[in-house]
C-alpha cells in the first residue's frame, strides 16, 4: 500500500533539476572518457621525480645542513625539540627504559602495576582496576614490557602537553564567540587532515625521533580537547550563569565556580578523546622512529611476519581498551560522587592502598625481580604461532573463497572506478570534481574544488591520487552500504542498538594499524586488503551516524504510515531513509574521511599509490620530497571532498524533512 500523503508531505521534495543536472555531468564524463581515454592522463613513474620533488628534497638538505647555524632553528624549533625530548626521556626513565645509570627504570614492572590499579580504583572502579592491573600483566607475559611502556610514554608526554595547550584554549573558545568562530574552521581542517599528514613535514623541522613523534601525536590530539572543552563551557545553562553573576560573581569567579565544575564531566570525555587520537598516532608514528609498540607491528608488517604483528596488535588494543575504559570510569564515578553518593567507607580504604601501592614501588624500586618483568612466560610465542597457525589454516582453507571475494570486488568496483579515473584525461576529471562541488555547495565550494584539482595536479602526482581516489571510493560505497544496512537494523530495533553498538564503541578505540593485521592473514598483502581495513575502520562511525539518524525521524510520522498499512520495506525506503538523508550525507563525509585517513597505512600491505609514496619517503631520502608531495595530495584529496559531501551533508539537513 502507498504511503499515505500525511507522510510524503513531510519529506524533502524532489530536487529534480540538480539531479538531472548531475547525472547529465556524469554521463557526459563516461562519453568523453571512452572518447579520450589514456589522454593527458599525467603519469609517472616509480622512481620518477619532478622539480617540485627534487626542489622538496634540497629544501630537507639545506634545512639539515643549517640547523644548528640557523637562528630560527637554534632558538625555536631545536629548543621545541629539547623540551619535548626531555619530557619524554624523563618518562621513559621513570618506567619504561633503564636510566641514572641503572640497569632497569626507576619504577619497575609491580610499581607500575600497582600505580595503574591504585589510580584506576580512585577515580574508577573495582572492576576497571582489576581490569587494568590484568591488562598491564599482560604485556609483560607477551614479551613486550618495554615496548607498551614506551608507547605509554609517549602517549603520556604528549596527553599532557595537548591538555596544557586545549584546555585553556577550549576554556577561551567557550567563553567568546569569536574566538570559537575563529577555530572551528582550523579544528575543522586538522581533524580532516589523514594522520600521518603531519609526519613528513615534522621530521623536516624536528628530525626522526621520539621528540618529534611526540610533537605530531600531540598536535594531532589537541582539538578533540579544543573542542570538546569549548562545547562543555557553552553547554552550561544561561540561567545559571546569570544567576552567578546576578549574586555579584565576577567573570573568574563564574568560571571557577560554575562553568568548569559543571562542565568536568564533558572535559573528562575530552581528555578521553584526546588520549585515544594520542595512542591511535603514536602508534602511526613508528614510520619516524617513534618507540613502542607500533615499531614492532611496522617491522612485522614489513616481513608478512603475521604472528608478531598480532601479538603487538593485541597489546595496542589492551592498551587502548584500557585508557579508555579507565577514564570513562573516571567520568562517570565523578558523576556518581557529586550526585551526592559518597561511600564513608572509602577514605581508610584509599589511604591503606596508597601504603601498599608506595610499598610495591619501592619494591620495584630496589629489587629486580620487582622491576625486571619475569622473562620467557612464552605467552607472547604461544600468542604469536597461533596466529601463524591461524593463518595458514584461514589462506589455505579459505582461499578459494577470499580470492573469490578479492577478485569479484576487484573486478565490479576496483577496475573499473581506477580505470575511469586514472585514464580521464586530468581536465576532465577536474571539471567533474568543480561541476559537483557547485552543484551541492555553491561556488564558493566550486572554487575551494578547483584550487585543489589545480594543486594537486602540481604535485606531480595526479595519476597516484586517482588511483587512491577510486580505491577510498569503493570503500566508501561499501561502508555506506554496510551503514545502511545495520545502521536501519540498530535505529529501528533497541535491542540491536545494544547489541552492536558495544562492538562499534570498541571498534573505535583502536588504532589504524590493528585493522591490517587479521585482513593480511586472510588476503595477503594487496591493495584489497588495504580496501577492507579501510572499510572496518571507517564502519563503526558510519553506521552510528545512519543509526541516530533513522532513530531520530519522528515516531508519530512512522505510526502515520503504519496505520495506513505501509509495509517495513515501504516504511524505510519511503519514510525514514528520506528523512535521515541529512545523516546519509554525514555518513558518507565521516566514511570518506576516515578511508582516506587509512590511506597510508595501507600503504604498507601493497596498497601502491599515495599510501606508498608517503611510506617510501619516509625510508628512502631521495624520494622524500616526492613522499611529502604525497602528503600534501592525500591533505588536498581529503579537503576537496569533505567540502562537497559536508555541502551535500547541510543542503540535506536543512531541507524540509530532512535530518
């Protein structure tokens, strides 16, 4: 049965001339691409470097042969460089690498143990101390000690600085409208930007290192902190602000009396946020010689060596499950206590664990069996030959059917997207690309859409980006697909909602680098296999954004069209996906983003293109400048279509019906 008009007059009308519009730019691409197929297509070779290349690569010389001459070197970016490697070797010394002439670190293995169950159990729970004191054992029985605490170290080093610099600059953000205004098109940009953007250009000022691996996690990590600071001071209630300062409160005494008390929790989350993009990008920043955990899952991808790359996997999302589970415990115990309900029991409790907390660093201080992690638990082995068990029993038992998936989506989706982009002649495409951009945003986001077709064209690069443009296309195709599906299931079911979205939260605490590992083992290293971590790592966000939109369409309008005898299938395809288009198109933006974010990571299982070049310039100095030329591709292919798909996003949302 038809929807009944009370319900079709409550959705967007049909933009019929902007789509014709659209599909008529598109068939008028496909006819001139088989006309002029393969020319002016821009290629370039492996090995080839342009000038812009080779003029990159003179400019790393010349700034390594001037850095410690050069004034602005010796007295700003050396200095940056001094103060954040002494942060991070002092942290390293505390726990995780041998320092002050000792063998072993100031605090050892049970110290640390003891400190991460006593703080997680103050400001968490039992059970998340329990928790974290088995994960942290963990690591010591997997062999990899020293190497989570480096990771730890680093993440640590630079949590702090990101909460140093985003919180008082959220606090401002929150307090005046033009400073807000001023940085959410910055916080915008950064948040758009793929993580490792920020690598090649760091190591140009701060060298490979700890320091400046340190230095990109925390610019990298400083606007969820922005941000979301900004969001909890704005959020506090007027009328209780006005009430304060109807009392005589001056402007610091609101802000230490009222804003930032009732703003903590949502702060809390941001501290939360900021220290999982720190760990995803310590991990990342292996490629410049960052120490941890993350150095071992490169090498291991490097070789194939299947089993070691999941075995430190394993321990970078024990770590990241970890943080995260600690610090939501933290925000909501807070929640707990200020509503009034405080244990009396507590107090004795806490100073008798504080005792025997101090004791177990002292221990750890003085003996080595309490600082040196108990060597060949095996378990790390046993962890790793599984894997390599699990492996070949997945490549050989099912490789007729991951070849046949591989290939059927290869050759549907992969070839002919590559083949249509990569043999467009340049102008061609570009004018598409502008032709779009000003259909869904005006020419404002035309022009922003031609300036980067132009730039990216001078980067040399131009056949390498479509290439990484059609293989992020078909997984974003797929994860919208994928979204549709259970994001409908999860939006039009409360039970599937708590089911999946557990597993979608989890999902998004782990780094970018645990996704390759499990696709490896089953498709071996090839740019599909980059296809698919991309598709998971972009999934859980996707699929929450159509949930909450499908959830969100008016309840009465779907009663509407029940009652008047729309079947489920009607229902959705006439009633809730038409009202959550706005959320569609905000899917497909934070599904792209997130693709190309995994870009360069799969760069290291064959994904070719931009991905390689970044990840080759990071290895070999003479294709550095043809590596950050790459970086600066991924960057403006990232801006372009997040303009567009954000314009398609906001024309969707506020369209009538639209959500």
């Amino acid at each position: 049965m038809a929807v009944p008009a009370a319900v079709t007059a409550r959705r967007a009308p049909v933009r019929g001339g902007r789509a014709v519009v659209a599909a008529a730019v598109l068939v008028g691409w496909l006819v001139l691409w088989a006309a002029l197929r393969g020319v002016h297509t821009l290629p370039l070779g492996t090995a080839e470097l342009t000038p812009l290349h080779r003029r990159f690569n003179e400019i790393n010389d010349a700034v390594g042969a001037g850095r410690n001459s050069n004034p602005v070197f010796l007295y700003v970016f050396n200095e940056i460089r001094l103060v954040i490697d002494t942060l991070v070797t002092f942290l390293q010394g505390l726990f995780a690498q041998p320092s002050y002439g000792r063998p072993v670190p100031l605090v050892g293995w049970l110290g640390v143990v003891a400190l991460v169950g006593y703080a997680s159990w103050v400001f968490g729970n039992v059970r998340v101390a329990a928790l974290a004191v088995a994960g942290f054992v963990l690591f010591g029985l997997q062999g990899l000690w020293r190497e989570s605490m480096d990771t730890l170290a680093l993440t640590l080093a630079a949590v702090l600085v990101s909460l140093l610099i985003g919180i008082p600059l959220g606090v401002w953000a929150g307090l005046s409208d033009r400073v807000y205004r001023l940085a959410t098109p910055v916080l915008d940009f950064m948040q758009t930007m793929p993580t490792f953007v920020y690598l090649a250009p760091l190591t140009l000022f701060f060298l490979i290192g700890p320091a400046s691996a340190t230095i990109a996690t925390l610019i990298f990590a400083t606007p969820p902190a922005v941000r979301i600071t900004a969001h909890a001071i704005r959020s506090v209630p007027a009328a209780t602000v006005e009430a304060a300062q109807s009392l005589g409160a001056t402007r610091g005494q609101t802000l230490a009396t009222v804003l930032l008390p009732l703003s903590k929790r949502t702060v809390v989350l941001g501290v939360n946020q900021t220290i999982m993009a720190a760990l995803s990008m310590v991990t990342i920043a292996a490629l410049i010689d960052a120490p941890g955990l993350g150095k071992t899952v490169v090498k291991a991808l490097e070789t194939l060596d299947v089993g070691t790359a999941f075995n430190a996997g394993l321990a970078i999302v024990v770590l990241a499950v970890l943080l995260d589970r600690v610090t939501t415990a933290a925000s909501e115990e807070d929640a707990r206590r200020r509503g009034g309900r405080r244990d009396r029991r507590r107090r004795p409790l806490v100073l008798a664990g504080a005792v025997l907390t101090g004791g177990c660093v002292w221990l750890s201080h003085t003996y080595v069996w309490a600082a040196q992690f108990p060597a060949d638990s095996g378990v790390g082995a046993a962890i790793a030959r599984t894997a390599d068990s699990a492996t070949a029993w997945a490549q050989g038992g099912f490789a007729g059917v991951t070849g046949a998936v591989r290939d059927l989506v290869t050759t549907l989706l992969l070839n002919p997207f590559e083949a249509l982009l990569t043999d467009s002649p340049w102008w061609l495409v570009g004018a598409v690309v502008v032709a779009l951009g000003a259909l869904t945003g005006g020419p404002r986001v035309a022009a922003t859409a031609a300036a980067c077709v132009a730039l990216i064209v001078g980067t040399g690069l131009w056949r390498d980006s479509m290439t990484t443009l059609a293989s992020s296309l078909v997984a974003t195709v797929i994860v919208l697909a994928l979204g549709v599906v259970v994001g409908v299931w999860m939006g039009r079911s409360a039970l599937a909602d708590r089911l999946v979205r557990p597993v979608l939260d989890a999902g998004q605490t782990m780094p970018a680098f645990v996704y390759l590992v499990p696709f490896l083992a089953l498709f071996g290293a090839s740019r599909f296999t980059a296809i698919v971590a991309a598709i998971v790592y972009a999934a859980p966000v996707t699929v929450k954004i159509i949930a909450d939109g499908v959830r969100g369409v008016p309840q009465d309008t779907v009663e509407a069209a029940v009652s008047a005898g729309s079947g489920t299938w009607q229902i959705i395809t006439k009633v809730q996906l038409p009202m959550a288009r706005g959320a569609l198109a905000l899917a497909t933006n934070q599904g792209l983003v997130y693709v190309l974010s995994m870009v360069v990571v799969g760069g290291l299982v064959g994904a070719g293109a931009l991905g390689y070049d970044v990840v080759a310039g990071f290895s070999q100095g003479q294709l550095y400048g043809k590596g950050l030329a790459a970086g600066l591709a991924i960057v403006l292919l990232g801006v372009m279509f997040d303009r567009i798909t954000q314009a398609a996003a906001h024309r969707a949302a506020n369209a009538p019906g639209g959500r």
